[in-house]
C-alpha cells in the first residue's frame, strides 16, 4: 500500500495547480482504500507478484475518487469523511473537471500497463458505473423502487468496481477462467454487501464517527434497502410519512422515521441482505489457495457484519 500512495502521489501530477489541489484534497482525506487493498490483497492470494499490480491498485483508486467527486457534486453533498466535500471547498465545477482529469489519467495508466485484457476490464467497470448513476438519478424520490431495483443500482455504482479490483490480479498472473470467476465473485460480493451496510450505517450511525450527515440518503431522495424493507413492513400512516419525505426530499420527519425504520425490524432485515452477501463472497474466496492472504479476504468480508464506521 506504501508503494501504491507513491505512485499516487507521483501520477497526480500536473501542470495545472488547481488539479493537483483538489485532487490530493480528497485523496488525502484518507478513506478505507479498499479497492486498492482488495486487489493486492487478491494478487497476494494468488501469488501474483506482477509489478503493475501497484499502477493497477492506483488506477482503481483514481476512477473511485473521480466518482466520489462527481457523486457529490451531483447529491450537492457537503461533508465526507468527516471534512467538506471538495465540492463546497473549491466548487462544483473545479470538482466536475478534477473528476474528468482523475478517470483521464487513470485511462493513461493503464494504457501504459500495456495489457488489452486489463484495459476491457476497468473500461467496461467504468461504462457501468456511469450507467448505475443515472440509474440512481432515474430512481431518485421513487418510493416504489423495489429490492430488485436497488441491488442493480448498488452491483453497478459500488460493486462493479470491486469486481474490476479483484478480477485484475488473476489476468495479471494468467491465471485461468476459473479462478478469475471466483476473485470477481468475491469483489461483487464484498462489494454490495459493503454498501448495503453503508447504507444501514445512515440510519444507524452516528454523524461524527460515519463522516457524513446522518439521513443524507433520504435528503437526497435515495430509496435504500432499510428504507425499501421498513415500507414493507410499516402501517399505512407510516409508509405514507415515509413515502412523502421520499417524495419531496426533506427531513423534518426525521427523527420519526427513524424510530420506524429501527422499530420495524428493517436495520436487520438489510444487515441480513448483507450477511447473505457477505456468505457468498466468502465462498468464493474458499475456492482460492489456502494462504494467509486468503484468510484475510475471508476475515474482511466476515467483518463487514459488525462494521459500525
């Protein structure tokens, strides 16, 4: 992970200040750099030890945070990772175009990886993202949208780009069909379960240790999984509150909502959504070599049960 912040550190460069700022403003901001690590993480696993694991690592984490830029922008978010967004630091169109210069350069890193097979890969994960956020954007204040609409929405915007994380170590090794499936599998997996809990993290959580504004999903009109499961599961006078604060996109119901989305059993109905996913990754990765590098991408999804930040 050192070796990939160098090369981080060394590709934002630009002859542009501005670019430079932005972007290692929110690169900076820490994060949990799962993609990256889960695709070390794969390699190791696997015993890859291809040097453009490291470029790789890096391009992942670039096409993330281009999309965290222009997520925010879009949900006109103003806190992440405990800090403004970049968005309300620099404004939405410096954001916009950083954005634009992050998937750029990732383009050109990987370019210089030299491998077709890589270049499929990441630009078919980044073509899908896109499409899952104007899905979400279609699906914005729908208080019908169902567990079936949901779970396309977050396989394309969060779990496609694990998917690309660990599917890129076994091409690196030449790995083989099989066990290629069985690392892509487990990025999915890991993937969704990983966002479905962060969405039951915003309901939840607490503002200060999440980083983000508890009940920002909802603000923003997004109909996630403890929302969906609490509508199933709520009186008429409950879904209707709910469905008008879907609907218009405010908070002053908040607090009630809350105590339905808690009292109904929804929160654990979604973290059950969760544990399945979080089985099924766990699966896959049974089906890799036994190693210590195995054990922990077991012990990573396992811990995705009981996370709480």
């Amino acid at each position: 992970m050192r070796r990939v912040d160098e090369v981080i550190n060394e590709r934002l460069a630009s002859g542009v200040p501005l670019v430079r700022e932005v972007a290692q403003y929110i690169i900076s901001a820490g994060g949990k750099r799962l993609r990256p690590a889960l695709l070390l993480l794969t390699a190791q696993a696997i015993s890859c030890d291809n040097p453009d694991r490291h470029v790789l690592a890096a391009v992942v984490e670039f096409i993330h945070t281009a999309t965290l830029l222009h997520d925010d922008v879009v949900d006109e978010s103003t806190l992440r990772r405990g800090r403004d967004t970049a968005n309300e630091r620099f404004g939405n169109a410096a954001s916009v175009l950083v954005g634009d210069f992050l998937y750029s350069r990732a383009f050109q890193m990987m370019v210089g990886v030299d491998n077709m097979r890589v270049m499929q890969v990441l630009a078919e994960a980044t073509n899908v993202i896109a499409e899952g956020e104007v899905l979400q954007l279609m699906n914005m204040h729908d208080a019908t949208l169902d567990e079936a609409g949901y779970l396309q929405v977050i396989r394309s915007k969060t779990a496609k780009l694990f998917e690309a994380s660990a599917r890129l170590a076994p091409i690196l090794a030449q790995s083989g069909a099989e066990l290629e499936e069985a690392c892509a599998t487990y990025g999915q997996a890991l993937g969704t379960a990983f966002q479905v809990i962060d969405d039951v993290l915003d309901y939840e959580g607490d503002a200060l240790e999440l980083g983000k504004n508890l009940g920002d999903d909802l603000r923003e009109g997004k109909v996630t999984l403890p929302i969906i499961c609490a509508m199933q599961r709520a009186n008429a006078d409950q879904a209707q509150l709910m469905t008008n604060a879907i609907v218009n996109g405010e908070l002053s119901h908040l607090p009630e909502i809350l105590t339905i989305v808690r009292e109904t059993g929804a929160l654990e109905a979604a973290r059950s959504s969760a544990a399945a996913e979080a089985r099924r990754a766990i699966d896959a990765a049974e089906q890799l070599p036994h190693s210590q590098a195995r054990e922990a991408l077991i012990e990573l999804a396992a811990s995705l049960l009981v996370r709480r930040t």
